[in-house]
C-alpha cells in the first residue's frame, strides 16, 4: 500500500468516525437524559404514610440490601425523598433514612404532633375557640385537609378537629390539602 493509499483510508476513517460521532452526539442532545432516582411523576420530597405494621428500611434499593431497621407503626408519616424502580428512599421525623418498597407505602396523608408540649386540638381552626382533645406529642394523626390559613383538620383516636400546621411533622409549610 503507498503512502497515499493509506492517508486516504486513514482519511476516510477519520471522517467516517466524526460523522459517527456528530450523529450520536445530536441524537443525545436531542434526548436529555432520564434522572436515575426518579420513577414516577409524583413530586420530590413528598409525605405519604406506612401501609403496614411491619415495614423493613433497608440501606439500599433491593432486597438484596441489609435491613437497617423495622417500622412497627401502620400510619407512620414518611417523607419519600428519592425513587429508584420500585424502591422509595425516606425519611422518617427524626431524620433517618432507608428504602422500602413501594407497596409499603400509601398516598394516604397523616402526620405526627411534634415533639415538646401538649397541644390543644380546636373545634375551629382558630386560637381560642373551643377544644375537642389535648393531644400528646408523637399522636399520629390523620390529615384531611391544610388551608392557606395556617390551620389543618386532622382527626385521631375518634376525635375531628384544627391543628395550627406548625404543630404536625408531616405537612410543608404551604402545602393545600384538600
């Protein structure tokens, strides 16, 4: 082969090549990547709840991953902070993290009292109106709707009444639920 013989096909294959490469770099430019802890389209960080009375936190996404420790609360509320497939990485209300899996956990909205005094739950959702429970902190409560107003309507242990939405670990600060 001559000199020129070989710079033409070391020419043609270098041309060949930034074609090549043009291509897929359009075509990954035209398709911007996928989020690797991303699986639905629900929003991150959201709060949702246990589902079970046994829920096992595991230190990865998998089964395959030690559990680090177990839930013994249906109704827990749970921030879910990364997805990755079918797994939820959380965050519990005192800052712990693990994964679960996404059948232990619902979309059913509770929250906790947070920790430090009683606290008054209202008839009304205003200071001073009249109390229908004294809750204790840690009471798990549901959360059935939280107002531009401060205020959200919860109901536990039989009682329906207002919390002011500083009170509850579980809601953000201006979260609507309705």
């Amino acid at each position: 082969m001559t000199n020129k013989t070989s710079n033409m096909a070391f020419l043609a294959i270098l041309a060949l090549t930034v074609v090549i490469m043009a291509v897929f770099g359009i075509s990954y430019a035209a398709s911007p990547p996928t989020d690797a802890f991303r699986s639905t389209a629900f929003p991150l960080p959201r709060f949702v709840s246990l589902s079970s009375e046994e829920v096992f936190v595991r230190s990865g996404p998998g089964s395959r991953y030690p559990v680090k420790y177990v839930y013994r609360k249906k109704g827990l509320p749970v921030e879910v902070i990364l997805e990755y497939e079918v797994w939820r990485k959380i965050r519990d209300f005192e800052g712990e993290t693990g994964w679960v899996h996404q059948s232990l956990i619902s979309g059913k909205r509770t929250g906790m009292v947070k920790d430090g005094e009683k606290v008054n739950l209202y008839q009304k959702p205003k200071e001073g109106s009249r109390k229908a429970a004294v809750l204790e902190p840690r009471v798990i409560v549901g959360v059935d709707k939280c107002g531009d107003n401060g205020w959200c309507e919860v109901s536990a242990a039989g009682y329906k009444g207002w919390l002011e939405r500083n009170q509850i670990w579980g809601v953000y600060e201006k979260e609507k639920i309705e």
